[in-house]
C-alpha cells in the first residue's frame, strides 16, 4: 500500500484504472454456454449446473418444501434485521413513485405519459463465496413496488443442491413468484431466451462475475434489456484531518473483502491521514476473516495525496466510482460537486455497509466509470414510459399546418397527407353544416 504523492494530470488516467475485465476472451466460452441453453433447454442447465456448480440437480426449481425448511432454519434476530432492512429500502423506493405528466401543448393538443411496469423481470442473485441475501431485498422490492407481474429469479447452487435458506427466506417474504437453482451463464439464458422451467422474461437485473456481465451483455444484443453492465465493486473514499483513520480503514476493508477484483481508493491532501489509515488497515486486516481476499483486492487499491480539494473532486469525477464516502470537514458543500457517482455517504457516521443493507438506497449500482451515465438501480428501472396524445379538431387545425410544412420539407408525403385530409375533411364537414 503505497502513497502516490501528487500526480500530475497527465498520469492521472494510468492511475484511475481498474482491474481490466476482458469480456472478449471470455466471449466463445459464454456464446457457448448461451446456444445450448437456447437450443437444448432444461438438459442444458442440468449439464452446465453439474460441470460448474458440481451438483446434478432432478429439479431446478425451488419447492414450497424447500421454503418452508428455510424459514425454519433463520434465526429471529435475523429476520428481525431483514424486516427493518425491508421497511427501510421500501420506504425509500415507494418515495420514488412518479408523479402523472399531463401537459396541453398548444390548446387543443393533450398529451400525457403514464408509468407501466414491466411485465416479467428476471434477478440475477450471485452465490460464489458470500449468501448475498441482501441483493435479493435490493432487486425484489423495487420490482414488486413498481408492479411487475412476474418475478422470477435465479442463484446458483450449493454442492448439495441448496440455496442458503436468508436467500429463500427473503425472497419468500418480499413475493418473488418463481426461484431456479441457476448460476452462471446458464442462468443468464434460461432467463433470456426461457427453457421448459424457467420462463422468459422482459430484463434482467443482477451483479455477477465476469462471465455473468459478458453473458448479459450478449443477450442485451437480442432484444433483451439488462438493468446495467456491472463490473467488480469499487469505493472511493475523500478524507482529510477530521476522519477518523479507524473508521475509513475499516470502510475500505469492508469493500475490498468482497472480491479478489473489488478496488479501493483513498484521496486527501493530508499525508498523515494516509499515513494513519494505512497503519490501521495492517491492524484490522489481521482479524479479518476474509483477509486473503481482501490482501489481493488491496493490491489494485490507491492512496492517493492531491494539492487541494479541488484536485480530489476533480479526480473522483474523473474516476465516477460506484461508492463514495466523503469524511470531511465541509462534507454537505463537497458533496454537492460531485458530479460523477453511484452512491455518496456523508460524514463520519455514514458507512458504506449502510447502504449495502438496510438504510434504504439501493446496492444495486454503476462501476467501472459507468457512473459517468448510468444511475443505480431504482423504481424506475423497473417501469417504462408511454406517452399518449389526443387532438382535438381545434387542435389539429392550431398545429397541423407546421405539421405539414415540416413533412414536406423532409419530402414525406404521406405525413403531410395524413394531417391535410383530416383538416379537408373538418372544413368540409363545418360547411356542410352552414357555416361560412
């Protein structure tokens, strides 16, 4: 863990990147896995299920059975955490609901959008080394506010064929409708292209590994919408004198335990935080049970000492990074230069942990600089936008001149003919009836 004293800009774009995530060597190996799902169904997933997950599976199903065992097996201090967890992202997301847009163009013209929930959605749940119960609260709750009709979700199994019992349990609890015993790849195209079990839906939402994201994003080329690509997790952290060097460390740690691939960054312009953060890292990583994770995680991690405030936001902008914590002096006013982020935490009493489970934002967020355009996961990600218009014979008369001008400048017929019909046959009509 090295500190970076003062980069000029010029180098800044060398030490902001991320550990690289090579879609393209991973692309005939998913193409694949995806082909034989959509060609093969069931059989496929059973194969790929045991070549992967290394257990043979009779059902990919979650029985009533199998929930039921589950929620016997949570301990109620448990699900106490997970009820509060659940009011709280509830109440934020239900926030969320948009307002009806309802607008009168010109007089005569009325047009207004409506929210319509997607009507299938699939939730990618990722197993690997951690039972990652909470993302099924960040992606189930916001589709069953928003409506959707069918949820049907995917996580991968353990070696005895079993979904740790808080995943089920959560799930069972917010209302998602069909649960597979599915990771990987295959889970991604039973989802997309749907098998004799696991029905087809409309988009996918979900983090997951590198062959996850690959398999998403080549399934978003087939008329399949995804909620984001998302690439391994990554904190950034803007301290100065007034942090308290314990908590940043342990902030840092809590990101970098999550993957071999996860990157944290720290920023400040006071070389003795960096200095003291530091030293507290090499305390707490010791009792840390996932240490060795977090050890490799810390080798794609930067600290960073810049001459002012201003050079740290302007490289946290450039960096768009998925978590955000600001431990300073001014953090309100800092925070409202930030530009480019998913999630930002403020002050010292606000971890990122937080987040990640129950004050009520959603974990579900852009990473790999894709802050830059994308927003984290919310009520609208689950809904879609129709407008609607209606046009009185006023109306039509108040905008269909303008409307005819431009479609015979663009040499389109047929739209000009589409409006001066209708107004021919209006003025028809208004004389036919006496009126001059």
């Amino acid at each position: 863990m090295n500190i970076i004293k003062y980069p000029p800009r010029s180098e800044w774009n060398k030490i902001l990147s991320r550990p690289a995530l090579d879609i393209e060597s991973l692309s005939t190996s998913v193409s694949n896995i995806l082909e034989e799902v959509k060609k093969r169904g069931d059989d496929a997933l059973r194969e790929f299920t045991m070549k992967y997950d290394k257990v043979m599976l009779d059902d990919i199903d979650v029985s009533e059975v199998e929930i039921t065992f589950a929620k016997s097996e949570i301990k109620e201090e448990l699900k106490k955490a997970i009820s509060v967890a659940i009011d709280n992202i509830t109440q934020f997301h239900k926030a969320q609901q948009p307002p009806p847009v309802l607008c009168e163009t010109t007089p005569g013209v009325k047009c207004w959008q409506k929210s319509i929930p997607i009507e299938k959605v699939g939730l990618y749940i990722p197993g690997g080394t951690a039972p990652l119960f909470s993302t099924v609260l960040m992606l189930a709750i916001p589709a069953k506010l928003a409506g959707c009709e069918e949820i049907v979700m995917c996580t991968p199994p353990d070696k005895n064929g079993k979904i740790h019992p808080a995943v089920l349990y959560s799930a069972d609890v917010i209302g998602v409708n069909k649960i597979f015993k599915l990771g990987g790849v295959q889970a991604i195209a039973a989802m997309a292209y749907g098998t004799e079990s696991v029905p087809k839906v409309y988009k996918i939402f979900g983090p997951g590994n590198q062959y996850v994201t690959a398999a998403k994003l080549k399934v978003s080329l087939e008329n399949i919408s995804i909620d984001m690509p998302a690439g391994p997790s990554e904190l950034a952290v803007m301290a100065d004198d007034t942090a308290d060097p314990a908590y940043v460390a342990s902030d840092l740690l809590s990101q970098a335990e999550h993957g071999t691939d996860s990157q944290v960054l720290l920023l400040s312009v006071s070389e003795k935080q960096l200095k003291s953060v530091i030293s507290e890292i090499n305390k707490q990583i010791i009792s840390l049970p996932r240490k060795n994770i977090a050890n490799e995680a810390l080798k794609n991690s930067k600290f960073i000492l810049l001459n002012s405030v201003e050079e740290i936001l302007d490289m946290i902008n450039e960096y768009a990074p998925e978590h955000l914590i600001i431990s300073m002096e001014n953090y309100t006013e800092i925070a409202g230069k930030i530009k480019n982020a998913g999630a930002v935490f403020l002050g010292n009493y606000s971890p990122e942990s937080a987040g990640d489970y129950a004050s009520g934002t959603n974990h579900t967020l852009p990473t790999n600089g894709t802050a830059k355009a994308y927003s984290g996961l919310n009520l609208d990600s689950f809904m879609k936008k129709i407008s609607f218009q209606e046009i009185s014979t006023y109306g039509l008369f108040n905008i269909g001149p303008s409307v005819e001008t431009m479609a015979i400048a663009e040499e389109l017929t047929g739209h000009s003919r589409a409006v001066q019909i209708r107004m021919n046959d209006v003025a028809n009509n208004y004389r036919k009836n006496g009126n001059n």
